[in-house]
C-alpha cells in the first residue's frame, strides 16, 4: 500500500488541504518508462514518487485531478455531516451516497473564495438532484457529464483562463475523469461560484444563490425576459431544495 504522502510546508497555499503552493499542482506517484539506451538498451521502467510540478498558469492556482484525489482521500472521507432528505424516498440510497463529497467541497470553495455569502451544502444537493438524480454515470448523448452535469466546454473553462475570464482558482480535469465523483462534485461547485458572479454582473446587483442555480441551469436570462419564468428545472430543484431543508415546497 502506498503511503499518503505529507502536505507540503509551503504557506503559500490556497487552502490547508492543499499539498501544493500556488503556482504548482500534484503529481501522483506513478510508473515512467525509460527509452532504451546503451547503458540500458531494453529501457526502464522506474517509480515516480508523488510531487509537485509548476502549472500551465505559473503564478495562479491550479487544482489538478491528483490533488483532487489526495484531498478526498486524506481529508474529505472522515468529514462529518449528513445532508438526509428525510421525505423524498425516491434516490434511496443513492440519494445519500455523496453527502460528504459535497459537504467537503463546499467548505473548501467557500474556504479558497470567501464570497460574502456561502454556500449551502444543502443547496448543492438538491441542485444535484435535479440535474442528475444522484447518478455518477450520466454522460452524453445529452451533453453533459456526471453528477452536476457539466459540459465539456465547462471544463474546458474551469482549465484554461487564457481563454476565458476565469482568472484565478483553476481546475485541471481531463475527459477521463469527468464522471469522477469527487472531481465532478468539486468542479460544479467551482462552476456554481463562478456562476454566483456571473448572475451578479446580469443582475447588477449581488445575486442569490438561487439566482446562480438558475444561470447554471441557463435559465436566468429567459426568465428575467419573462419567456419562461417558472421552468420545470427550477420547479424540481426548489422542491428537493425545500425537502432538505424540511420545509412545505
């Protein structure tokens, strides 16, 4: 069994949980091969132990794949919380499965971004809800991937700020992992913060987070235009929203 590796001592971190600085993402331990050579003319095969290797964006934060990995497994997994809807019987089991995976990555965006009003949990779940029904496995032909039911073109945003007016507080995930639950949770909820700020710009004022879940689902600006000011997404998620918070919906 391989041993976790220690978090780095580098201060310079977007978060505790981190194991990299800024500027810098984690690197799995994993197997390379060595191209033959005359010392060694049938190759190498050698272990890479697990390190920290500079990110495409040098200066910003990255979280990548692998450390996504290491911060599930080294501190999410023993978080305490449950997210029950204690009325909607529908999910079963699988409607709790990923409580603590959301509990996890809602402290930490809430933890790294700071905005004036955090996060619910209990918001995220019944987001999840609505968009996936609980299922890790739900991919194309509609589009989207997973739990929070991304798109390829999110990803490719939440990676790549040259390309995007993201501009700090990136994640790395390649097409691989999409249907990750871990990975797919924490970048949906990346993507639900980015949307917070994106509904306030649309808005001109702070927007809810409600009003973040409707541009996450791209119904914000027809329902502002009154061409459907009710959609049956928001319907569904405000009961789930109002079932977990042991509310009448």
């Amino acid at each position: 069994m391989t041993k976790k590796p220690e978090p780095s001592a580098n201060k310079n971190k977007a978060h505790d949980w981190r194991h990299c600085p800024i500027g810098s993402h984690y690197v799995r331990e994993h197997s390379m091969r060595i191209p033959p050579s005359k010392k060694h003319p049938k190759g190498l095969v050698v272990i890479r132990h697990a390190h920290c290797r500079t990110n495409m964006h040098k200066t910003k934060d990255l979280l990548s794949f692998d450390e996504i990995k290491y911060i599930s497994e080294r501190y999410i997994k023993d978080l305490n919380g449950s997210l029950t809807m204690k009325s909607i019987k529908e999910f079963g089991k699988l409607g709790d499965e990923y409580d603590t995976l959301i509990i996890g990555w809602v402290r930490y965006w809430n933890d790294v971004l700071k905005y004036k009003e955090p996060l619910d949990p209990k918001l995220v779940k019944a987001l999840m809800g609505s968009e996936s029904s609980f299922k890790a496995n739900t991919k194309p032909p509609n589009g989207a991937y997973g739990l929070m039911q991304l798109l390829p073109e999110t990803f490719a945003y939440l990676r790549d700020g040259a390309k995007t007016d993201l501009k700090n507080h990136f994640v790395d995930i390649d097409k691989a992992h999409y249907l990750d639950p871990s990975a797919n949770i924490c970048a949906g909820v990346r993507w639900l913060f980015r949307k917070k700020s994106i509904a306030s710009s649309i808005l001109g004022r702070d927007a809810t987070w409600i009003e973040a879940v409707a541009d996450y689902k791209s119904y914000l600006k027809n329902m502002l235009n009154g061409k459907n000011p009710n959609p049956d997404g928001m319907k569904r998620f405000n009961q789930l929203y109002a079932e977990i918070n042991d509310k009448k919906s």
